[in-house]
C-alpha cells in the first residue's frame, strides 16, 4: 500500500479523541529537503499562539523537527500527527516503510543510515532520536524491517 493512502485528513478528528484538545495532521514525502522544517515550524508556532511555556515550545519543536527529519530522510513517506490533550502533547509519526533494524542502535548518537543526499545537504548525523529522547519526556517506537515505523513522543504537562 502507498502511504498517500494511509494518510489521514489534515485535522482529521475521531470519536475515540474524547480528550484531545488539538489535532493536526502533517503528510511527509520522503526525500523532500525542501520542504523540511515546515510541519515543525507550525507547531511551534501553534504552541506559541497557544501560550504554551518557552523551555516547553523548544523541547517540542526539537522534537516534531527531528521526527519529522526523520521520515524525510528515511521512510519512504508517512504523515506526522500533533496532539495537545489537557495532560500532555504528543507527536506520533507513521510510515509505511523500510523500517529500523536495530532500534537500540538506531538510538545511539552519532549512528546514521541517511543517504549521501541528505549528508551532503547536512543532514542525517546521527543526532534525531537521541535529540528526541532528551527533550522528550517518553518516546516509544515500534519498527519491522520492510513493514515500517511508528514513534510516539510524548511531553507531559
């Protein structure tokens, strides 16, 4: 299955988000440099609106920028979800494909798959899941080799 057809609907809401306070959903190309940044950079602009505290809009914006980094550089596309609930912000990312091998060595810094592209536009350094885990109060991932890739970050309030 393409990950067009996985995407859900920019604000997409469901019956199951009792709690949730604020949804936006991001679709994410692969390998679109261009465009790198901008789903990161609406939701801390969002925060801000949103009156969120300082050191809290940096930790989540390090966060959305090196997940959503992430799927540029190393998925085959997938979509980047923004969730406020009255307890915490997450940003879960999903793709479709390929997926990590080794996830205890995809956390250490400095360990980097990203392709001669993106190193040669400075990016993939081996930096964006450790980043994540240190601004992040929980991430959890869930990745199968060929099947792809779920992160979920969690900030609590």
């Amino acid at each position: 299955m393409k990950p067009e057809a996985m995407r859900p609907s920019e604000n997409q809401t469901t019956k199951t988000d009792k709690d949730v306070l604020v949804r936006h959903v991001y679709p994410i190309e692969a390998e679109d440099f261009a465009s790198a940044g901008e789903a990161s950079r609406k939701v801390k602009n969002l925060l801000k609106l949103l009156g969120v505290e300082a050191e809290m809009v940096r930790r989540v914006s390090i966060a959305c920028y090196e997940a959503e980094l992430n799927l540029i550089i190393h998925s085959w596309g997938g979509s980047l979800v923004f969730l406020i609930t009255p307890h915490k912000i997450q940003i879960i990312t999903e793709d479709s494909g390929p997926g990590i091998p080794d996830i205890e060595l995809a956390m250490k810094e400095g360990f980097s798959t990203a392709s001669e592209q993106a190193r040669e536009l400075g990016f993939g350094a081996g930096m964006g899941l450790p980043n994540i885990s240190r601004n992040a109060n929980k991430v959890n991932i869930q990745s199968k080799p060929g099947q792809g890739t779920t992160l979920k970050i969690t900030f609590e309030l």
